[in-house]
C-alpha cells in the first residue's frame, strides 16, 4: 500500500517538473518543430498505414517525411527491404526522430510478416542493420514498434497462409484451448475438443503455422533485449486481432516478463497495430516540444472502460491508458486539468458487435443522449473532446453519428474514429484530436474529420454492407479479392453512394469547407478498406 502511494506521489512530482518546461515551451512549440525532422516507415501502403498519417502531419510545422510508397508493402507483395534500408540510411544523419514499423524493415510489411519464408539468420541479419544505424547516429531517436502475429478467427484473400482460409477457425480455437491448458483451465470437455482438433488439422499445417510464429516469437524478444541496450529508444509490442485466449495472448505472456526491467518511458504493449504509426509520431512531436498532454477520459454509461472489444484481450481502460503514455501524454483525472477530453463510446452491456449488425440503427439511445448533454451543457468544462467510438467493431455507430449530427456537433470536435479494432480508433482519435487541438487550424481539423466520416461511418457502418447485399453477393464477387474489372466497377458504385451521403449528412453540417468527393479507391483491390478522395470548396465559392 505504502509503495503505491509512494510510486503515485513520485509520478505526480514528476510530472508537475515535466509541466514546467513543457508550460514554458508551449508559445515556441511550432517555432521548434520547424526545426526537427522526422522520418516514418509505415507497415505496408494502405491509406490508414501511409495517407491518412501523411494527410494529417503534412499540415504540422515538423519537417515529415514519409517512406517512398513504391518501396513498402502492397497486399501481399513484400516491400522492397534492401532499397528501404539504403533510403533510411541515406536520411538518417538529417533526422532527430525515426518512426519505424519493424516488419517493414525486417520482412517486407505487415502481411508478409505472417506469410513469409525467410529463414532466422536472414532475418536477424535484417535486424543488425539497427544496431549499425544507432551506433552511426548516436543522436537520433529510434521508436519501432513490432507485432506479436495475429490469431484471427478467419481471414481470406491471403492476407495469411493459404491453408488459414480452410483451417482458420479450427486453428483459433485450439489456440483457445491450449491458452486454456496454460493457465490451468483444462477439464475433460476441453481435452477432448482439444484432441479432436489436433485430429482435424493435418499435422503438416500445425508444424507450418506454430513454427513461423516461434520465428516471429524470437525476433520479438530480441526487439525487447534491444531496447534494454539501447538500440531502440522506444518500443511499442502491438498484439494485433487478439482474443482473451489466443496464440497471441500466450505469445505475449512469454514477452512480458522479458520487458520487465523497461521502463514506461522506453515501453509499451498493447492491443493494436494499424493506429501506432500516428501514435509515435505524435509522441516524437510531444517529445520535441517537451509537451506532456494531459488526457482526461469519460466514458459512455454501462460497462463503460471494462469492456473487453471484439479483437482484443483485456479491458479497454487498460488500452487507453497504454495509449495516452504511448501518445507521451499522461491520464488526467478531472477535464478542469486536462488538454483535451477523450469521450469513449462503448455499448452499456459491454458487448461489441459488427458495425454490419442489424441493431446498429441510425437512433440515438439513452447513452448518446447523455454524451450530448455532457458536450453540450459544458459538463466537461469546455475542453475541447475526441471520440474513440468503439461500441461496435469495423465501423460507426449510427445512433451516436445521428445525434451528433442532430446536435451540430460534427465539427465542433477535435478528433473522432470508429473504424476496425478498439485500439485502432483509440489511436486515431487521441492523435488527430491532440493535433487538432494544438496545432492544426479549424479547416484542417474538419478535413481530417469529413475523411474519418466518410470512412468509418458512411462506409464502414453503411454502404459496405449495402454493397455486398445488393452487388458483390448476388454478383458472386470475391469481396477480398475483387480483381481489376470489379474493383473499377465497385469504386464507381461506392463513389456514388458517398456523394448521397455528404449530401444527406455533411452538406449543411457546418464545416468551413463544403465537402466533394472526387474518388473513392479500393486500395487492395478489396471491399475491406476504403481510400476517399476529397476536395473541399469553401463556402463563399459555393455561392458564386
């Protein structure tokens, strides 16, 4: 008890210091970003990886630079690791800090991080090219995050072994059953499933799919022993599509006691993968202008941060907190002492369904009510909010997006995301809110938002589903590999689906700019993720 006291008064000290110089520097914070360049390899190309982050920083004062696109990962083209290793060389002598997604550098990009058959010596040969760019650029501030490999419970269009889109759920559920085993919850009935299961699955693809995971397993733990010597100054372990008992949960009980002499400062793990470029960038932004953002954060009434989310495997108040130091912030207890507020939306039962899910209607229930109350009659002091809206997976709900558009709030936030995963929105919102609450204008801020609407609520939440209804499924498409024909044919019917949205719902919303869509992009030549190009015309113009 005493200890814990004593840990909490030390952080409070501590951070009441970190505010001073972060207090003083807040007036020079763009003057000393103009100053410091940072560096970012992304996980592979699609836009949440590359062009979402690109759209976001391109707006900072901070020199960005991202990687070439036509080196990283396509699908499931590896990127070009030789060329993407002389890039970053070539750059690092003019970079105060590298955002680096270890795969990309190690095998090619998140995809072919599970696909792969490269063997360990090449791999770590892969990894000594760090050691050699550290002791090179003693100066330079290295953040890479790593992924334990996912243990998702399908997958299809070969974003994984081929023999996953057969075997895929038989795999996830030994996978449960033997977590099960590990933590002494074996019974009869488990034992016998578990049996069955290890009978069902050819013994060839067991060998196959453990034994590249032990090889993704050992390259972890040697990212761990690296930031202990410092090769690495910060490392995020990203459990991505995870369960309460998974693979990925057993894997990552292995890491965890490796990364116990790491401090918070150097360390963090968490589930998540697709959000943690924009996190680190952001926390390289903090860093540099020794900021410390306090985040307060509220959630929706119900179960509220002990919520476990479809795709991951603890508490969601767990997950936020690890992304708020992640972010370089720090937990604020009271929206008076904080910099901005993070409204979480989670259902009241605590169970997250689909976006897809019939019961996702666009009708504000008691909980969106009350969220607009608190927004509305300033019971979060006036600080400006975000919006992790995490109460369904892969996608908005409806009924929060109707009640803010009921209320006029679209844009009067600073931040919002809801799409895929719980982290990944966490993530998203967190950044661009405390980006849009520092640094980027009112215009910026509404751009960055009408791209998150017309993704994850217009898209994601609505016309995706509409699409495989009334086209890919009586069309008899391969909505995760469409092929060029098709996927030329779908961006045209989802083009003109969006323009009836921003029309129903973002025409008169009150963003400084009118928004138009110019395109919509299938950027993997699948139905899982959109790219939408916009332009936004200001109002004046309009009514010329």
């Amino acid at each position: 008890m005493l200890r814990g006291i004593f840990r909490i008064g030390l952080i409070l000290v501590i951070g009441i210091f970190i505010g001073i110089p972060a207090a003083l520097a807040r007036n020079d914070a763009e003057d000393i970003l103009k100053t410091k360049r940072v560096l970012y390899v992304p996980l592979d190309d699609r836009p949440v990886s590359l062009d979402y982050v690109t759209d976001t920083f391109k707006h900072m004062p901070i020199q960005y630079t991202p990687a070439p696109k036509n080196l990283l990962s396509h699908r499931t083209i590896p990127g070009n690791v030789d060329s993407l290793w002389e890039w970053v060389r070539s750059e690092a002598g003019a970079t105060n800090v590298m955002v680096i997604a270890a795969d990309s550098l190690v095998y090619g990009g998140l995809v072919p991080s599970r696909r792969h058959e490269i063997d360990q010596a090449t791999l770590e040969a892969r990894m000594d090219r760090f050691r050699e760019l550290k002791k090179a650029n003693p100066s330079l501030q290295i953040y890479l995050y790593t992924t334990v490999m996912r243990t998702p419970r399908a997958s299809a269009g070969g974003t994984e072994p081929d023999y996953y889109e057969q075997y895929g759920p038989q795999i996830f559920r030994l996978t449960q059953l033997l977590d099960m085993k590990d933590r002494g919850e074996m019974n009869e009935a488990v034992q016998s499933e578990l049996e069955a299961l290890e009978k069902a699955i050819p013994e060839g693809i067991r060998e196959d799919w453990f034994q590249r995971r032990l090889v993704n397993q050992k390259i972890n733990e040697r990212w761990i022993e690296w930031a202990k010597e410092g090769f690495v100054d910060y490392l995020i372990v990203c459990r991505d599509d995870s369960a309460e008992y998974s693979q990925s949960q057993r894997e990552w009980r292995a890491l965890k006691p490796l990364a116990a002499g790491l401090s918070e400062t150097r360390f963090h793990a968490f589930p998540g993968t697709d959000e943690v470029g924009m996190l680190l960038l952001t926390r390289a932004v903090n860093e540099l202008t020794f900021k410390t953002p306090q985040i307060n954060v509220v959630y929706a009434p119900g179960v509220g941060g002990k919520t476990v989310p479809s795709y991951e495997d603890q508490p969601v108040d767990e997950n936020i907190k690890a992304h708020i130091y992640a972010m370089g912030g720090f937990p604020a207890l009271s929206p008076d002492t904080a910099d901005m507020v993070l409204l979480v939306n989670t259902p009241y039962d605590g169970k997250t369904l689909e976006a897809s899910n019939p019961i996702n209607r666009p009708r504000p229930n008691r909980n969106h009510r009350r969220m607009m109350r608190q927004i509305v009659k300033g019971d979060l002091s006036g600080k400006p909010i975000a919006i992790a809206d995490i109460a369904y997976g892969n996608g908005a709900d409806r009924g929060l997006m109707k009640a803010l558009e009921d209320n006029k709030l679209l844009y009067q936030i600073k931040g919002y995301s809801g799409w895929n995963t719980a982290g990944n929105s966490i993530g998203y919102s967190l950044s661009q809110g405390f980006l849009g609450t520092h640094y980027l204008n009112s215009e910026q801020t509404a751009s960055l938002l009408s791209i998150r609407y017309l993704d994850d609520w217009a898209y994601q939440s609505q016309i995706r589903n509409e699409m495989y209804q009334t086209v890919v499924w009586p069309k008899q498409m391969n909505g995760s590999g469409l092929g060029d024909f098709s996927t030329f044919y779908m961006q045209s019917r989802i083009k003109f689906e969006m323009r009836d949205f921003i029309d129903a719902h973002l025409r008169h919303a009150g963003a400084p700019n009118e928004v138009e869509i110019v395109d919509t992009i299938l950027p993997w030549q699948r139905m899982f993720e959109v790219f939408p190009v916009i332009i936004e015309v200001p109002e004046i113009l309009k009514k010329k």
